[in-house]
C-alpha cells in the first residue's frame, strides 16, 4: 500500500468524512464532473454539488450524495501525460491558472485576497469586520457589526461575503433584511461585489413553490437568496423547511429585533443560527439597554461567549463586535472628501392658527393641567398621546380621538368613563373642520419647500419628510402637489408616500423611485418604517422632520437617511416647530426642539445620540421621557437622569453599557495595511489591475484577470466574433457579447429585475474599467427605467469569470496534465496537495514542483510554484515548437513522485497546523470552563466541542498532478540561453501557498 489514496479508497459509499475539494473532477453514474462544493451530512455522507463535464452532461448542475452514489475521485496514478500545441502553450498556463482560482483559500489564510477588487472606495476601516471575521479569533466566521448609522454596513458585509466565497465558505448564502431594503442590499451586492442574491419575497416564495414539486423545500431551489424578516419569520410555514437545510453563511440585518426572546424574530435567529457556518449580525443600535438582553444577541455567534449574562465587559466580546462612529479616528481620516459634513438641525418655528390655539387652549385646561391639576383621562399617557398627535396634524389627532371614543364606548363603565368622553367630543368638534390652511406647520413645510429648498416644477430637488403617523403621511400626500404647484399628472407623480402599512413590493418601489435622478417624484413622505437600513441619499440631501419624535435615536435615525457615506452635498435638517401663545401649552418648542439641539451636540461630541440616556431604545427613550414629564420634570433634567453614570444606583450598569458604545472596534489591529489586505491600489482602468502577480494572497500566474479572461475566451472561443457577437471597445475596455446557452442558465442566479430590465439573456456587456462600471452605475440613477447598471464590473466572482474558468478546466481531457517544454534540466512534475477537515474545507493548500531522481532514489520538492514556473520561462512569450515527447518514461516515476509529495506535507504538517491548532485549543479551554446548569448547556457544550475537533486537519492529503515541465531536447549543455531551473533540496521552507 502506498501512501497516496487510491481510487478504490477515494470512492465509493463512504462516511461524511470523504475528501471532496472544488475543482477536482469526479466520476459518478460514468460522467465526469466538476466539483464545486462539498460538505457532510448526518446520514447520506458528502454532499457534492457538481457542474457536468463529459459530453452528455456538459454544464448540467447536480447534487450527489457519497453515501447514495458510488462517487470515483480520479486516482492521480492515472494521470494521463498529454501534448499541448497550443500557442506559447496558453492551454496549460490556463489549465494551471484555472485549478488556482477554483481551489479554495484554505483556512489557515487569514489575510483579505479581494479588497481591492470591487466596485468600493479603497478605504480600510470597512475592510476591518471582515478581518476580523476571519482573523481565527473567532472558532468560525461571526460577527456582530454594529457602525453607527451612514458608516457603510452593507459594503463590510459584502466584503466579508466575497472573502467567504473566495474560501470556499460562501456557497449557500442567506440574508434576512427589513422588506423595505430587500432590494436595496440585493442591488449593493450584485453592482458592488458581483455576488447574485436570489429575492424571495413572499411573491417569490409562493411563486417557487408552485413551481417545485409538493413538500419540496424551496430555499434548495437556489444557492444564494435574500428574504425579508417579516416573511421568514412565519415560523410555522417556514419552519420545517429551514430546519432542514444548512448555510455557509447567514446575515441578518438590524438585527436588534432579534433581542425579544420569545418573538418570532428571535425563534427565526434561534432556528438559524446553529445551522450556519458564518453568522454576521448588522445593527447600528444593537443595544436595547438589558445586559441578559444583549448577552442573547452575542449569543446567537457564540453560545459560550459570555459565562455570566448579568456580568461581562465589552473585552469579554471583542472578536465578536465591532462598532465605529464617524468620529473615530479611523474613519475621520480615511472618510475626507467621502462624506460631506451635516448642517445643524434648523428649527423653523410656526405660529399657531386661532384654531390650533384653541386646541393648546383645551388640551392645556383639561388634559394636561399644570402643577396641582388633574387630567380627565385616568390613563397617565394618553394625554402625552393625543398631544404628539396634535402636534402632528390634525388629521392624526382626529384619528386619535376617535379611537379612544370607540374603546370608551365599549366599556361597562360609562359613568367612569363620561368626563374623559366629553372631552374627548369637545376636542373632535375642535378639529372637525380643520384643513390645510388652519395648519401653521403645513404653510410653513410648503414655503420651505418652495422658498429655501426651490421644490416645484422645473425644479429636480428633492426632499424626504418624515411623520410618525400614517394620517399626515395621507393627508400630507393628499395636499402637497397642489399647494407646490404641481398640475395634471405632475401633480400625481411628484409625492410618494410609504410606511409600513404598504406591501414589501410598494415600499421597495418607493425607495427605488426616489433614488432614481430621472422619475419626477420630487417629494416622499414617510413614516420611519424609513428610519433604518434605508439609503436616501443618492439624488437628496434635504430632509424635514414634520414631526419630531421623542427619542434621540429615532433622530438619529432619520437624519442618517442622508447623512450617510456617500453624500456628496452637505445635508440639511428642518424641523417644524409648533409654538403656542396658550399659557401651559405644551408645544413643540418644550420637548422637540430641545431633543433636536441635544441630538446635534451628541452628534458632533460623540458621534452617536444613542448613549446619551442610556436606554438604547427609542420606544424606551420615549417612554422615560414621557414619565419624566408627568413627574414635573424637563427634557435636559431627564436626559441628564438617564445619563451614564448620572444615577449612583445604577452606575454600575450604566459604566457596562457604555463600556459597549465607546472605544470598541475602533482601534486597528496592528498590522501593515499591505500585509492585511495583500494588495496594492487599484488599476484606473482594470480592477485587477496587475495586482494579482504581485499579491502573496492569491498565487498567480497571469498578472490580471483581464488577461486571463482574453487568452481563455481565445482558447474557448477562437471564433468569438461571429460565434458569440463578441464586440470589445479597445479604448473603453467594454465587452459586448451573447451569452451561450450554459451560460444563460448560470444567469438564473442573477437577480430577475436585473435579468429581464437588462435583457441580458439576449447581449451581457461588462468590462475590467472600474471609472466606466461606476459610470454606468451612476447613469442608472438618473434613469426613470432602472437602476440596474446597463455594464457590470468583472471581478474574480463573476459570474462570466466563473464561466470561463470551468470552461478552462473541462478543456483539459479526464484526469489529464499536459507536458510543457520549459527551461529546466530534469523533469518537474507540479503537484497540488491539499489536507482538510472534517468539514471539506481545506486547511493547508501546497502548489509544489516535484523532481524524482531514480538513480539516487532522490525525491526533491520545491513548494512555491508559482516562483517556479516564473523561473522556468513559463509565461506568454515561451515558445511551443509542438515536438512529440513519450510519456511513458514521466508515468513511470508518477507513483514516486507523488509518495515523494506526501511525505514532504507529512514532514510539515505539524508546522502548517499550528495557527489553527492554537485558537481552537484556546476555544476548547474556555468551552472547559462554561457552565450550564440545564441540559440543553450540556448539549450544546458537547456539540461546540465536536465542532471545534472537526476543524482540525484530518487524514491523508490529496493528491493532484497537474502538469510535467520537461526540457527542451534541442537545447545541449552548452547552448547559450538562461540557466536551466533543477531543485537543490529535498525539503523547502514552508510557504505561504
């Protein structure tokens, strides 16, 4: 027995534990296969999801099981030696880059391989999550990000994705959002990082189910998808099916509703989080102000995290949680000229109307009294109730009213209840007959929209106003056209509305619409269903609050609508401000105006509002606020209360929660920029950028993915002009072409918008030219049609780019390696050799040059091979003089050369191992100390144990011969020429590949 698997030992039905690496080629049912990527199973072995190869299944998709199907891994004994008379040899450079770029990054890579290949701004503290995420400070990839509002999430997390991906980590991917955002993160993902989310809104969902066979789970339909919250919270529709099924990943975004135990959001994260992989959580409130509370959400990454739920520290969590505000140093200095500072909160005062006089007259004398009275209502709030929704509209106030009338009346009480009824009709007469123009508030929007903003027609401002109720968010919609001097259709077109009444379709349109430079809505009036998550920034830098709300959060909020990364233009804030005559009337100017000047001081001083109480909340800002009110007291005396440190009783807690909002994340790890991101600035014109060469992350061996693309469309296509319509602008950089049909059915993982809007099953146009990709995405915003961009950036992830590299790959006959004529003195036979774990994943990738001396029984390994071949000459301008060699004698010593491989990883193993036997050895000693008293901690202390082992690398390495170098038989010894490349050393030092 050798030391190398053998292809009985390789297939088979065989346990969970099978080796199965992506790009291997397979044999089951007798096809040949590609792998893309494998995992176990509990009872049916590997799964192994597979693109076909052989002619019969040529580009089929399919999945097999290793404990169903007897799956053949080709034995590298067998290795077919083949001629290549291909132009300067460009089928084996292509055969040897494509084998690179399919093989996963192993677990042990913790730099960042693709930073700078995307369609974002080069700017490192959005690099740092997914640092972090995969610096092995953490047993798995998870994270909380939790960057104030603006900071630019969604761009982290797809970073974090692509990285994922890249190590063979992303294959099944979720996201959770808001449906208000479903669209908006499906959109940053595709146009920013290439990377396909599949929608499944309910529509979607009902729409897949019809198509699938009955009981069929229909999240295994696609591989990467993005659903709402507000769907998939539906546990007992979707329960079963999200039980029986495990992810790479999985991010759910503002994720601070998940904190509510019991919830459906919270059984949601519960269900999902143990069957992922990577688990990222977005929040820019994370906090509700409960250490149990937040102890649950830090949980969900890691059931051992924290010992005692009552009593930890922010150091306790820090590989876990990472938190920046736009004042931090980091991001102060990286952000310069990327974000336009903000405006102060301008409050524009508003006389009340005789008519809204005589409610601050009624609301004053019966429902809040001054010192020493009494209100009628024997509810403690609802007078603070009605009062917001008066200083809202009169339209809100009325629908206030009105349904505390319907909920008296059917009470047993109606002695109890008559004063509290009386006055209840007394204020409906009062606002009966009110309109638009007994609204001080609506003349003063309309002027300010007109006068200091210059909305109206002709004009392309834009503004968004906010409104905690549904009743003016109508009403407002219902008025503002004409009184803005908008006719006809205009007048129909100019203002949308949206809150959370609206369908997820209706309030992704409404955000989409507003975001387009080209549509002619000119004004959306929203409730803060907006507030979170929601980018509207892109055409408007103008926001009003109508009304204010009673939590500085929910400010916050609002205001990072526009005040976000990204904005060119500095925002400005309005806040209507209801003032009153009335003695003891509690307008505007006693609670919001002072919330909107201590929001701004918070801003700027500390760069969030959100620590300021305490509370963490907005529902629970309002609520003390509101108590604090009653007791006598004002809106700084009881921010002041609320504040860290304030209460002597509660400092202890108050120095915890801070402990969470202050210095967390925001100092780098110390490390070289370069080091850490492995690349250097990008190309104008190729995002690739000659990087690749020069990057010790990715080992390759054509300087750019540009070139690589143009020498395999060459190879796959040399008839690409008239076969595919290919059409290239040399100047631009654009590629113009019709996809082939196993391309068209790869596309069905792009979203559907996209596809049919861009019509790109007909003609795909897409280019390595960053400056034109990001212009064709800033033209779809000034589009009224789409903001699908018409060009889409290349990156390594695309999904042409992906294409072409499996075409590369089956080019090359079953478990061939071609032979290569190099500047070399003795044959070099280049082996992959690969260890994983009992996950799949690869833990040590080895690119090795192989030299087998039978006279001496020598065996020599070189393990960089890229250097190698480099020193070869093996590279575009090396000539193929086409002569005939015979394999027999190079497929004499493959058995030796390849027990020569495996004993040099075996020598080093123990070496490459270590920085991933460490962290998780310090992982298992803290997993000693945890201590659950309830079984359900025993179970879940053993499972994280067996997880911890099976990431250790296990069993014998895979072997994989990719190509000989041999010398050229024209050259003597004497020639003049370079000299010839031959291993010195049996062993090499251990590199980073």
């Amino acid at each position: 027995m050798t030391a190398v698997q053998t292809s009985a030992e390789q297939s088979g039905v065989t346990t969970g534990q099978d080796q199965y690496p992506a790009g291997a080629q397979v044999l089951v049912r007798d096809e040949e296969w590609l792998v893309r990527s494998s995992m176990p199973t509990e009872d049916d072995g590997t799964r192994i999801e597979v693109v076909g190869v052989s002619e019969f299944v040529r580009d089929q998709e399919a999945v097999f099981f290793s404990g169903l199907d007897r799956i053949e891994l080709l034995d590298p004994r067998e290795t077919a030696l083949v001629m290549d008379d291909s132009p300067n040899y460009r089928r084996s450079r292509l055969f040897l880059e494509a084998v690179l770029r399919r093989t996963a990054l192993p677990q042990s890579e913790r730099r960042l391989a693709l930073a700078d290949s995307f369609l974002m701004d080069p700017l490192p503290y959005q690099r740092r999550p997914a640092e972090l995420a995969l610096s092995g400070a953490n047993l798995r990839p998870r994270l909380l990000i939790a960057d104030v509002v603006g900071l630019g999430k969604t761009l982290e997390i797809g970073l974090t994705l692509a990285e994922l991906i890249r190590r063979g980590r992303g294959e099944r991917i979720l996201v959770v959002t808001p449906q208000h955002v479903l669209e908006q993160f499906q959109h940053e993902l595709w146009t920013r990082f290439a990377i396909p989310l599949v929608r499944l809104d309910s529509v979607g969902i009902e729409r897949i189910q019809r198509e699938i066979p009955a009981g069929r789970n229909p999240f295994t339909s696609f591989k990467r998808v993005i659903v709402s919250i507000d769907t998939l919270k539906n546990t007992d529709q979707y329960q079963h099916h999200l039980e029986q099924i495990r992810w790479d990943a999985v991010v759910i975004d503002e994720s601070h509703n998940l904190i509510n135990r019991g919830s459906l959001r919270n059984q949601l994260a519960r269900t999902l989080a143990p069957r992922t992989d990577a688990l990222i959580l977005a929040s820019a409130t994370p906090h509700n102000g409960d250490a149990k509370s937040f102890a649950e959400l830090i949980g969900l990454l890691d059931p051992v995290a924290i010992r005692d739920p009552e009593s930890y520290r922010a150091t306790d969590i820090e590989h876990l949680f990472i938190r920046r505000t736009k004042i931090s140093p980091e991001v102060r200095e990286q952000m310069k000229g990327q974000w336009a500072e903000r405006g102060p909160s301008h409050c524009v005062h508003c006389p009340a109307t005789p008519a809204e006089e005589k409610i601050f007259e009624e609301l004053a004398a019966v429902w809040l009294p001054g010192e020493g009275g009494t209100s009628v209502s024997s509810v403690p709030l609802f007078p603070y109730t009605l009062l917001k929704s008066f200083l809202s509209s009169h339209a809100a106030l009325r629908a206030t009213v009105s349904a505390r009338i319907k909920t008296l009346e059917k009470k047993d009480d109606p002695q109890g209840t008559a004063a509290e009824l009386a006055a209840l009709h007394r204020l409906s007469e009062l606002a009966a007959g009110l309109t638009e123009a007994d609204s001080a508030k609506f003349a003063a929007l309309v002027g300010q929209l007109r006068e200091e903003i210059g909305v109206g027609p002709g004009s392309d401002e834009r503004v968004v106003v906010f409104s905690e109720r549904v009743q003016t968010l109508e009403w407002l919609a219902d008025v503002l056209p004409a009184a803005l001097g908008f006719k006809g259709r205009a007048a129909r077109d100019c203002v949308r509305i949206m809150h959370g009444g609206l369908s997820d379709e209706q309030q992704m349109a409404c955000v989409e619409e507003f975001g387009l430079a080209d549509t002619p809505v000119r004004v959306l009036v929203t409730g803060d269903v907006a507030s979170e998550g929601v980018n509207l920034h892109r055409q408007c830098h103008q926001l009003v609050h109508y009304d204010v709300p009673w939590s500085l959060i929910r400010i916050e909020q609002r205001n990072g609508r526009i005040d976000r990364y990204g904005q060119a233009r500095p925002p400005e804030f309005r806040a209507l401000i209801l003032t009153s005559e009335v003695e003891g009337a509690k307008d505007d100017t006693v609670v919001a105006e002072r919330l909107l000047e201590r929001e701004d001081q918070a801003h700027r001083s500390l760069g969030t509002a959100e620590a300021v109480t305490g509370l963490y909340r907005a529902e629970a800002e309002e609520k003390s606020l509101i108590q604090d009110l009653l007791r006598g007291r004002t809106v700084d005396e009881s921010l002041d209360a609320r504040r860290p440190g304030a209460d002597g009783e509660d400092a202890g807690l108050d120095d915890f929660l801070a402990d969470f909002f202050g210095p967390v994340g925001e100092e780098a790890p110390p490390a070289d920029p370069t080091e850490r991101t492995g690349s250097t600035p990008l190309s104008d014109t190729d995002s690739s950028g000659g990087r690749d060469a020069a990057s010790p992350v990715l080992p390759r061996l054509f300087d750019s993915t540009a070139h690589f693309l143009d020498d395999a469309l060459r190879e796959v296509y040399p008839d690409a002009r008239e076969r595919l319509e290919l059409d290239r602008d040399q100047q631009s950089g654009l590629l113009s072409f019709r996809p082939p049909t196993e391309l068209v059915h790869r596309l069905k993982a792009l979203p559907s918008d996209y596809l049919r809007e861009q019509r790109l099953r007909e003609r795909m146009l897409v280019t390595f030219n960053r400056r034109l990709a990001e212009h064709s995405l800033q033209r779809a915003r000034e589009s009224s049609t789409s903001s699908w961009p018409e060009i889409s950036l290349l990156t390594d992830l695309h999904p042409v780019v992906e294409w072409l590299t499996d075409k590369v790959l089956v080019g090359m006959g079953r478990q061939e390696a071609p032979m290569i004529t190099a500047n070399v003195a003795e044959p070099i036979y280049l082996v992959q050799g690969l260890y994983s774990n009992k996950l799949g994943r690869p833990t040590v990738v080895k690119w090795m040059g192989v030299t087998w001396r039978k006279a001496s029984r020598e065996g020599l390994v070189d393990d960089d091979m890229v250097s190698l071949l480099r020193r070869c000459g093996v590279g575009p301008t090396m000539a193929n003089k086409r002569r005939y060699r015979d394999p027999a004698p190079l497929r004499e010593a493959l058995p030796d050369v390849l027990d020569t491989a495996e004993a040099f990883l075996n020598t080093h193993r123990d070496a490459w191992d270590e920085p991933l036997r460490e962290p998780i050895e310090q992982y298992k000693r803290r997993l000693g100390t945890w201590r659950q008293p309830i079984l359900a901690g025993e179970r879940t202390k053993e499972r994280l144990a067996d997880l911890a082992d099976s990431l250790l690398t296990t069993g014998r390495p895979l072997l994989r011969v990719l190509a000989v170098l041999v010398p050229d038989p024209d050259r003597g010894d004497g020639d003049e020429g370079p000299p010839l490349v031959s291993l010195t050393a049996p062993a090499a030092s251990p590199s980073r590949f």
